[in-house]
C-alpha cells in the first residue's frame, strides 16, 4: 500500500482504480522496450531486507526500443480503445 493513499476509514477510493491503470500501462509499455542493467562492478545486486525489499545500492538501467514486438501485441497501439 502506498502512503500517499492514506490508510483508515479515510482511504482515497480512487486507489484500486490507480493500481489497476499503473498495471496496464506496465502491460502495454513494457513488451515495447527492454532493460539492461548498467554497472560499473561486476557485483550483483545487494538486498536490504526491511519493511519493503530494497537493494543497497541504486540500480541504473538502460532503456532502449525493442525492435520486434511479440506476435500478441503487435497490433496494439497505445491509447487506442480495442474494439470489442
């Protein structure tokens, strides 16, 4: 649960809509672009077990275009209502 939300019997009642928006818009965008991690060691990652699972250190990553789209989305365009 994310802070900003609150908690209680105040809570925002937009918070499930939002959580299911950020998770669609992770669906569409994600398939759409690879990650790389950058670093200059070759360490891996280091976890900070505490009331969320962090790493250490800060994880740079590189962002760059996919240059083929998986065969299930290739036809989706981004913003586009599908048609039923």
């Amino acid at each position: 649960m994310l802070l900003s939300f609150s908690a209680g019997a105040r809570r925002c009642i937009g918070e499930y809509f939002s959580f299911i928006e950020m998770q669609m818009h992770l669906a569409v965008l994600a398939p759409r672009f690879a990650l790389r991690q950058v670093t200059d060691s070759g360490h891996g990652v280091e976890l900070d077990p505490a009331v969320n699972l962090r790493s250490r250190a800060s994880i740079h990553l590189q962002v760059s275009p996919r240059n083929r789209l998986p065969e299930s989305i290739a036809g989706i365009t981004p913003g586009v209502a599908l048609k039923p």
